[in-house]
C-alpha cells in the first residue's frame, strides 16, 4: 500500500520549474514561463517549444507607421533534468531560436542557438500530510541559482540608431547571468496550486550592454483527473506576472526597454506512463513594455517529455 | 496527522521572505546612471524628417496615394525648408540653436539631405520647435549671409523666386489622373509655397512654426559619445487632405498666390514625433 502510493505520488506529482530560455523575446520580459513540469526520480529529457510575437517600432501614443515590425520568436528546446540526490537537482537547457521580423518595408531573419541554461535545485521541503481525517496534503519546495550561458549570438549593430528601436531582435543576450528561483507547491488530493519565483541577474556584455534584471511570479491552479492505471490528465489555469528593470546602454539607461507583463495562461499537462505532453496558451491581461513602443501578443508553448 | 496551521503560516512567511528579497540584493548592485555634463560643450543632436503617406512610407514615383473625394497622385519630387530651431529642456528652459546653423533643406529621395544635424548642449529635451520655411530677416539679408542651401543662385535655385517672394518654402510635385494634361503630355500638379511677408512690397506670409513635445515619444538626451535622433514623422498626406481639402482637378497649381494660404495651413498637421534613438 506504501509502496503504491509512492509510485503514483512519483508518476503523477506535477512539480514546477523554471527557464529562462527565450529570455529577449517580450523585451527582457517574457519567456520565463514554462508550466508545471512533471516529477520525475531520476531523469527526464525534453522538448519544448515556444511561439510568442511582438510589435515593435510602435510610435509616440501608439502610432502605427511603415517602421512598425511584428517580430515572431519561435524556440525550440531541449532539456533535461537529473535527480542527483533526492534533494538535489540539476537542470540544463539548450534552446534553438528562430527569429522572424517584418514590417511593410523590411524583413530578416535569425535562426541559431540561443543562450543554454544549468540550474540546480534544492528541496527545501518535502511534506505530506492527512487532513480533514483522510485528504492528503502534499507540499514542496525548491529553490535553486544558475547560470546563464552566452552562447547564443548577440549583434551590436542591431542595437544601432534606427535599427530597431528595442535592443530584442537577438539570438541571445551576449551576457552572462545569474538566476535564483524559488518553486512551491501545494496539492490537497488531485487540486494544486503551484507558486514560481524567480529573479535573473543580468550582466554586461562585451559591448557593454546590460539588458535590465527580471522578475518573474507565476500562480497556478491545477486539478489532476485519473484517466486510466498510470495515466492523468491536469488542465490548470492561471496568471504570471514578469516584469524587467530598463537596459543599460555603456552608462546610459535605454529609455525603450523593460516594462512589465501580466499575463493569464490556460493549460494542459498529460501523463501517460513514462510520458508527458503539455501546452499552455497565455494572453496579456496589461502590460508596458518599453514604454509602450513594443506590444506582446499571446504566446503558446508545447512540451513533450520522457522520464528515464 | 493533521498539518497545523502555524506550520502552513511558517511556510508561507518563509516564501514571502526568500521573493521579497531577491529583487533587493540584486537591485542595489545596479549601477549608477550617468550624470549630465554641465560643460558647454556642444554634443550633436540629429532631426530626422521621414515623409510618410498615411501609415506607409513615401515612394518617389512609385507609390499612388489616395487623396480627396477619389482623387489619387504620385510624388515625383519633394523638398522643403526648415530653419530656426529651438529646443526646450525637461527644466522649461530653451537653447535656440545659432542662426548660421539652423537652415536646412530636406528633399525626399537624397539620404543626405532627409536630416537636420544640430549642435547642442548636453541635457534633456522634451520639445523642439523649428519653421517650415525661411524666416524673413534671413530672407531679406545680403547674399554672403544666405550660404549652402539657401544660396540663391547655385544648385538650389530652384527652390527661390525672387527678393520679393523670397524662398520657395515647399515644394511637391508629382502627377495625378485628375490634374490636367500639360504641354509635355503629362498631367502634373506643382505645389510651390512660400511668402515670407515680402521684401519691398507686403505679400501673403506662409512661414509656420511647428512646435512637437517629444515627451510620449521619448525625450532626447544628446550626450558627448553618443548620437541621439528625434525621428519625426511627415506626412504629406496632409499636404491635400489636412483641414483644408485640396482638390487636384480644381488646383493643379498652387504657387504664391492666395490659394497658397490654404495649403500651407495644413502644414502644421504634417509634423508628428514618432520616437527617439538615444
């Protein structure tokens, strides 16, 4: 009966993570987000991608001109996560990006690596409890640092005068970062609520350029449904909230930058035996990004995973 | 057995705590922003006129743009004057730019000539202020004081009548299915405003001053090492369909007569401040 219950509980547990993957899109916010990942013991690997699109170049009070870009970031990433101990964890991810932009006199494209990602995790606490006599109470937490990697490429030259007017259209930041996260998660029987922090520290490029800092809170809802031995399904809904301290530009802020970002996600995660497929779809409920020069539409994202 | 909920209320304190203080230890590592140079030291500071046709850029020749009650026209050539510039400081304060360095002609289709390169001093600015057109101090001054681009006799005599009439302020020709066929086949409209007040005998005065707050577009902040660019918007657009309709067919023409006056109120409607690059 014990041993039963552990099974299921580490089948089933949906546990939260977090990614900075894609982290220029949405103008230094957006991207972080990346649903309720499935628990796994020992290893899981993974496939993400993620589709969000911008306006950019939108003038003073909103003013559409020739200039305006829509900008469409694509990211295809890989991932995978290692239980090194039953507290400790190791995530890494390495993302491709595929970046379009296009206005009524212009087009380019970027396709290449982004920035890869390595962050460790440490489980603060594991609890399970009965309450109201036989409901079960199942809380975690994890919090964890990392690193950011510049291996995607960043063009100094985009950033120039009459490019582009927010420094984004890059593969990756150029820039070495630092992230401290913080997952918790609490779950009465099959409904959860799954509460992610996480603060990026942003360094100088070689070119001097320092995207802003970000933060970023997510809350979500989720209600596990059994379907079959071994298998659920777990829609979950909720919002997150990012939002970016401006750009520095050598010692100059760069007014078109930062802002922030809220945004409401509807999702799906599946399980079926060693699988897990999910997908969420967000939609801004307000924002300011760049001081209103770029706009973030509403972004999607798919993930298939499979624990080893 | 029952979890408590001091136990849950210790947890969260503890959340709380660990979110609330992330953003602390990593912001007060930020750097300082740079401080404005006092010094007098001029910085540059460029204007940028981008001619537009609605929401679409102009396209000399090529594009075919819409105007009133049916009417449509393509631009063949495009230039105007502006001069007198002057800059507000986000203190309310203003630095009017030398008068020596303050004519510029913007002709569409010369990438060298779509910019006023300014000199100013290190602050921010939150409005600028310039005339659509020659003023007429500098109208009436003796030739050796009217150079480069107001230099009447060289390559820019095209843009200048005569003493009186002064300088052709705006200039827009192109064609249009409903002006009149002319002498060389063609069916052209000719736009040429001007009149600064006249020299020797009183004329119609079509010098407008266009003032743009730069605030919701992003103030511009000059710095020595840096090239900062108010980018405006002109949309000649509004050249024909602004307060005053101009009808192509009626007024294929316009040049200093009264008929001007209607055209060169709608000027001001033309200018509008899109962004910054600082």
């Amino acid at each position: 009966m014990k041993l039963e219950k552990k099974i299921i509980f580490l089948c089933i547990i949906l546990l939260p993570s977090m990614s900075w993957a894609c982290d220029i899109c949405g103008c230094g916010v957006g991207g972080g987000y990346i649903g309720i990942l499935p628990d796994f013991s020992n290893k899981i690997v993974g496939l993400r991608y993620r589709y969000n699109t911008l306006r950019t170049h939108i003038g003073a009070n909103g003013a559409i001109s020739y200039l305006t870009s829509d900008e469409t970031y694509q990211t295809a990433e890989a991932w995978a996560g290692w239980n090194i101990s039953s507290k400790i964890r190791v995530m890494a991810s390495v993302p491709y990006a595929f970046n379009q932009r296009k206005s009524q006199d212009s087009e380019g494209n970027k396709n290449g690596l982004g920035d890869i990602s390595v962050n460790g995790f440490y489980q603060l606490l594991n609890k399970r409890n009965t309450v109201f006599t036989n409901k079960l109470l199942v809380q975690t937490l994890w919090i964890g640092g990392g690193i950011k990697l510049p291996t995607g490429a960043y063009n100094p030259a985009d950033k120039g005068n009459g490019a582009t007017d927010a420094n984004l259209f890059q593969l990756g930041t150029g820039s070495l970062d630092f992230t401290a996260n913080a997952m918790y998660d609490i779950r009465l029987q099959d409904l959860g609520l799954n509460l992610v922090a996480g603060y990026k520290m942003n360094t100088a490029n070689k070119y001097a350029y320092d995207y802003g800092n970000k933060l970023n809170v997510s809350s979500q809802v989720y209600y596990k449904i059994k379907v079959a031995k071994k298998s659920n399904i777990a829609p979950n809904v909720g919002i997150s909230y990012e939002t970016a301290q401006q750009d520095m530009d050598d010692k100059y802020v760069v007014d078109v930058s930062g802002g922030r970002l809220l945004l409401g996600t509807v999702g799906m995660e599946t399980v079926w035996n060693k699988t897990s497929i999910g997908a969420n779809w967000q939609t801004p409920f307000g924002q300011k990004l760049a001081n209103n020069f770029v706009k973030a539409n509403n972004r999607m994202m798919l993930h298939l995973a499979f624990v080893l | 057995m029952p979890i408590s909920n001091q136990h849950l209320r210790n947890i969260m304190r503890r959340i709380i705590l660990i979110a609330m203080a992330l953003p602390w230890l990593v912001t007060s590592c930020k750097k300082d922003t740079a401080t404005i140079n006092a010094s007098t030291e001029l910085v540059p500071l460029t204007i940028e006129f981008d001619n537009i046709v609605g929401s679409q850029n102009l396209a000399l020749n090529t594009g075919i743009y819409n105007a009133n009650a049916g009417e449509t026209f393509s631009v063949q050539l495009l230039k105007y004057y502006v001069s007198n510039f002057k800059l507000t400081r986000t203190d309310g304060t203003e630095y009017v730019v030398p008068q020596d360095s303050s004519y510029f002609l913007i002709e569409e289709g010369n990438d060298d000539a779509e910019e006023a390169h300014l000199k100013v001093p290190v602050a921010d600015y939150a409005a600028v202020s310039f005339m659509l057109g020659v003023d007429s101090l500098r109208s009436t001054m003796d030739i050796t004081k009217r150079l480069g681009v107001l230099n009447p006799t060289g390559s820019y005599s095209d843009m200048y009548w005569n003493a009186n009439s002064g300088y052709i302020f705006f200039k827009m020709e192109g064609v249009s299915p409903q002006a009149p066929v002319d002498a060389t086949g063609q069916r052209k409209f000719k736009y040429h405003i001007g009149g600064f007040g006249g020299a020797t005998s009183p004329t119609i005065n079509n010098i407008k001053t266009i003032k743009l707050d730069l605030t919701a577009g992003g103030i511009a902040k000059p710095r020595k090492d840096r090239n900062s660019e108010v980018h405006l918007m002109v949309d000649i657009d509004k050249v024909l369909s602004g307060t005053n309709k101009v009808s192509i067919a009626a007024n294929p023409s316009v040049m200093f007569t009264n008929y001007s006056v209607n055209i060169a109120n709608n000027f001001s409607a033309m200018f509008r401040h899109d962004h910054t690059h600082n």
